[in-house]
C-alpha cells in the first residue's frame, strides 16, 4: 500500500469513526466524496492554514454540507484549528465540528452549507466577485486576483431550482475560474435517483455553457487529481461529474440505506479491518507529513504573492491605491445627503432609494448587485457602473433575470468573497422566493442590502398575487435581520447607515407610490423607533406606524387631535428598536396611554405585543381586489375617516 492509499484510508476511517462517536451523520456521502476531496486539498487546493483570511487563497464550497465529516477530517488532517477533540465533537453543543458546516465556527470554513442547492449559488457569487476584482486590479505580469472558486455538490444540491438558476446564470457569464465537483452517486435518501430525476445532466449544464469532464473513477484518488487538474486548465465554469459510490467500503455501498446513518460498533470494527486500520482517532506521523506538505506549499503560496504584491505596489502605484481603497469603508454623512439639493418630497420610496444607491455608489466602489429583471420597476441601478457581463467584468450593475432564489445566494457569494457591499432587488410579495438564502446571510451576519419595493397593498392594479401582506411578518421574523421601513428619506438613510455598519444584512421595504415628506429623524430611526409627533402634555392616544402608514397615523392624529392630546411613534425597525433599553422603550411606547394603535397595512401580529389587549391594529387579514392603487388602500381601510371613526368607537366602549 502506497502512502496515498493509505492516506486516503485513514480519511475514511477517521471520518467514519467520528460520525459513529456521534451516533449520527451522513457516513454515505461523507465517504463516497473522500477521494474527491483528498484529492483536491492535496494537490489543488490553495490555502494558508495561518492565515485562512488571506485574499488571493482558493475558495472551496460544501455545498453538499451534510458531507461535513469528512471535511473536517481534512481540515484536521492538514493543519486547520480542528483537532481529532473537535472531530470527537461532531454534533455536540458548542462544538466547532456541527452537524453542518457553518462559518465562523470552524476554521478554514468559507460559508454555512446545507440547505441543498445553496452553496452552489454561493460558489457563483464568489466567481463573480474573483472575477470583478481580477478585471479592476490584475496588471500585465501581476495576477494578484487568480483564485480559483471550487464547489462539491451531489445530485440533491443538483436538483434544487436555486441550484440550476445560479448555474444557468453561470453559464451565460461565461464565469472562469469556476469548478463545481458533481458526487453522481446516482443515490438519495429515499432511494435511487431514477425515483425522481432521469435528466442528462451533462447534457443540461452544456447547453447552460459549462465545459464537461467525466471522471467515471470518482472513489479513485489519481484519477480525482487528474480530473481536477484538468479543469483548472479550461476557460469558462467547468462540471466535473465523479461517479463515486456511496457509502464505499461499508457493508451498505451504493444503497438507500448508508445515506444518513452512523456505522454501530460491529460494522465500523469490519470496515476500519478492510482499510487496516486498527486505532481510533490516530493519524499516523507519514500520513500527517503527507498532509502537511500541501499545507506549506500553501503557506510559500501565500509569501509569494505578499511579494508580489510588494512589487505591484511600486509598479503600479495609482492602481495599488485603488486596490487599498477598495477595501476602505469610508464614513459616510449621511446627513449631508439629505441636506442636498434633491427634492425628497413626492418622490416614492424607490425614486429616493435610486438617488442614495447611487450617491453611494460614487464614494464606495465596493458597492455592486442587481435585480430580478425589475430594474426599471425598483429602480435599484448604479447609473454610471455599467452592467456586468463577459466583455464588462469591471460592470457594476448584475442581471440576474427572473431568478430570485439564485439572486439571493449569489449576493450572499459575493459578499463572502471579501469586502463588497452587495445588493439586489425584487418586489415585496417575491421576498419568499429569497427566503433560504435570506436566512442564511442572516445567520452569518453578511454585510449586504436588499432592496424590497412596492411595499403595500398600493400596488394596486396587479391584484392579490402582487399585494405583500404577509411579507413584512415573515421577514421580521428572521433572526439577524433588520428591516427598515422607512416613512422619508431620514429613515432611509438610517437604514443605509445600518448597513454600512457591519451589522449584518438589511432590507430596505421600500413604496412604490409617492410619499410626502414627513420630517422624520435620521439619527433618532437609528433607535427603530422614536416619537415623531409629542403629544402636547401626556398622551391620550399613541399611534405606532411604519413607512407609507406613517403619514396617514399623522393624518389620523391631527384630526383626533381636536379632542384629544395625540403623540405618533414611527417604527422603521423593530429589530433595532428591541435591542434598546428598557427605558427607552417604555419612553417611546407611552403605555400609559388611554389607547394604543397601530396602523400598518400587513398582518403581522407583532404589533399586539405594543398596544396591549385593549388596543387596535389597523392591518390587514385578507387579500384585497385589483383596482387604482389609492383606491384598493382607502376600501381597505386605511384613510383618515375610517380609522378616527373606529378609534372614536373603541373609546366610547
């Protein structure tokens, strides 16, 4: 037995035991993919374990995530912060080895992986940043940006639409340096692949415009390599299908049955006998050597390209200063924006969003994304960045078509990529669409913006299919999120500052229709919630609203005002305005108010939690018709007359 043969054994030993330590995990795929990705840590991978943060390393994608243990197994093997300790806690709380792969909790992790199809739409999104700072930076003589994006995924990640829109977005860019690692095991959970899916899936990814190699020895190390080597040589984004076995070695390979199961004592006793492998969590002093090797190799890498760029620096002076300042988030004054010469009032939401997006846009280059081809609906377009494409990879505007699921993941991508500040754009009512990757972005406290138009049930002609009443809920309930909700360009802004703050990602829900200037306060929205109209002495009636419900709640006070003494609480974001002190919160919710209400046309019930068991919520429970926006808002019941007359009637209950 070679030393790469017994390397590759001690791989699926160590990573077989340490799934059955844990009594659970996928052993089926974990296995079937180890020559693979032995294979590829070994001979291509490009990576410094000291520091695992440094721009021009390759990137590597589970996007199979359930495959973890084995991944960890490598990242242990070849000198990440992993210890066989840590593989002994695979699944355990606290562990830096979870059931899935999630970032910033394990080393050498570059994303959070599991939900099928996902990762491969993030591998896009990756490609496509590499591929804008490679254009904007790489000189004659100095490739400073030449990594390569690699992705494993199985048939389930394949069969996912996120998965097959990001590919086919893929395709179309022509996207190089792109490698996704197919594991064809041709098995899922509930059995074979034939049950569900008999595509051509070389067939299909040609005709998306990807190269196509075969490698019908996927469980063979040599043959890995040489596959892998090969696409690194192709232009454009390449599929390489592995026909692997799943599960091999085990008693169960190649059936149903090894897909999500732990070995027991007695099967993983035959299976380590098979490998000749007969101590638990041990790596041998070659097989570590072996390893290691790879590992300084990335490491000298890594030193090269420091000199490098040390010599780019004094040769390419004004374009070293560019690349320095790309990765300086400059501050922003934000009020200086709303004191310029642009008329805010009458403008829609998205008309003013398109104005700062692009007053950004000019002072931060890192600023790049698109829409779900609505851009001239959201108006979320960087006028002079040009549209990125195969001839314009320094464009700054991403068609990403009709394709919102992939839209999502892929920003998230880019974002993980380095130092971009991505953004993309849809209407409200298809935010469901970005649900998953939204999610996602959230929990990983991505630095990215979305861009959530037509905001209400003010859209008016397009019917019940367009009108987003249970969005804002939905969002609001994803933890990590914040979502603005502005009533003027202060909160805007507000919301823009947020997301210039590193505090993960933010949603901009935006109006279609014109809003009035309604003097809001920048730096008081940066609560989530303030008091935008005092009452006189001390409130009779508070109203809380959000964005184009915040006018009408004025509205609604100037009239009551008449007979009794009204304040207006204008809550853009709720996420924020949780995390403020007890003090402060009481301050603003004026609970001693004689009644509380709140005015937003959604149904979220969040908004029972502030007005308490006697008040009132002017929301929405059903859909409404197709009709003049104004006029599908006011039947439903959010005019001045109704909701004074259903305030009036409740007090003199």
């Amino acid at each position: 037995m070679n030393l790469v043969e017994k390397t590759l054994n001690y791989v699926k030993s160590i990573t077989a035991q340490t799934i059955s330590n844990a009594g659970s995990g996928h052993t089926g795929a974990s296995l079937g993919v180890s020559a693979i990705m032995l294979a590829l840590f070994k001979d291509h991978y490009t990576f410094d374990v000291s520091d695992t943060d440094y721009l021009n390393r390759d990137r590597f994608v589970l996007s199979a995530g359930h495959a973890c243990p084995v991944y960890y197994t490598l990242l242990s093997l070849f000198g990440f912060d992993v210890s066989l300790q840590d593989l002994k806690q695979l699944r355990t709380m606290g562990s830096k080895t979870p059931g899935h792969p999630e970032y910033r909790t394990t080393d050498g992790v570059e994303v959070s992986t599991g939900p099928l199809g996902q990762g491969v739409a993030n591998a896009v999104g990756m490609a496509i940043a590499q591929s804008v700072m490679a254009e904007r930076f790489n000189s004659v003589g100095f490739p400073i940006i030449d990594n390569y994006t690699y992705c494993l995924a199985g048939d389930g990640d394949l069969m996912e639409g996120v998965a097959q829109e990001a590919c086919s977005l893929a395709g179309t860019l022509n996207l190089n340096r792109l490698i996704l690692m197919y594991d064809s095991n041709e098995v899922t959970m509930d059995g074979s692949i034939n049950l569900a899916n008999r595509e051509n899936v070389a067939k299909k990814f040609k005709a998306m415009g990807w190269n196509i190699i075969r490698c019908n020895k996927g469980n063979n190390f040599y043959a890995c390599s040489r596959a892998i080597a090969k696409a690194k040589k192709m232009s454009g984004p390449t599929l390489i299908i592995f026909k692997t076995t799943i599960g091999i070695g085990t008693e169960k390979e190649g059936t149903s049955s090894i897909h999500g199961v732990a070995l027991n004592s007695e099967e993983l006793k035959v299976f380590n006998k098979k490998l000749g492998v007969y101590e638990n969590f041990y790596i041998p002093n070659d097989v570590r050597d072996f390893c290691m090797a790879s590992s300084r190799r990335g490491k000298l890498e890594h030193e090269k390209w420091n000199q490098n760029l040390a010599v780019y620096a004094t040769s390419n002076p004004e374009l070293y200063r560019q690349f320095v300042n790309f990765f300086d988030r400059k501050k922003i004054d934000m009020e200086k924006i709303v004191r310029s010469a642009y008329k805010w009032e009458g403008n829609s939401g998205r008309e003013m969003n398109k104005i700062v997006l692009n007053e950004l846009a000019n002072k931060l280059q890192q600023i790049i994304g698109g829409t779900a081809d609505v851009t001239h609906s959201t108006c979320a377009y960087i006028e002079d960045g040009g549209n990125y494409n195969i001839g314009n990879r320094r464009g700054r505007n991403i068609h990403f078509g009709v394709r919102e699921h992939a839209m999502g993941a892929i920003i998230n991508g880019i974002s993980l990529y380095e130092d971009f500040l991505p953004f993309c754009s849809t209407f409200l009512a298809f935010s469901n669409y970005m649900l998953p990757s939204i999610k996602l972005a959230s929990m990983m406290k991505l630095n990215l913006m979305y861009f959530f138009t037509h905001d209400s049930i003010y859209v008016g002609q397009d019917g019940a299919t367009h009108q987003p009443i249970e969005q804002l809920s939905q969002l609001r309930s994803i933890i990590g999120l914040n979502v603005f909700r502005p009533c003027d360009i202060n909160e805007m802004l507000a919301g823009y500052q947020l997301a210039l703050s590193y505090s993960g990602p933010v949603a901009q829900i935006l109006s279609r229709q014109k809003m009035p200037l309604v003097d809001g306060n920048y730096k008081e929205a940066l609560q989530g919630g303030y008091i935008i109209r005092h009452a006189k002495k001390e409130a009779e009636i508070v109203i809380y609203a959000t964005g184009s419900e915040v006018s009408l709640a004025l509205e609604v006070a100037e009239e009551l005002s008449k007979v009794f003494d009204v304040s207006v609480v204008s809550m853009p974001c709720i996420e924020l305005f949780e995390k403020q002190s007890t003090n402060y919160k009481n301050r603003v919710l004026q609970k001693h108010a004689k009644l509380r209400v709140a005015i937003e046309a959604s149904n979220d019930s969040v908004w029972y939690k502030y007005v308490g068991d006697d008040g009132i919520v002017v929301g929405l429970d059903d859909y409404q018709g197709s009709a003049d926006g104004k006029l599908v808002y006011t039947k439903a019941g959010f005019n001045t007359k109704d909701i004074v007359k259903l305030i009036n009637k409740k007090l003199s209950n």
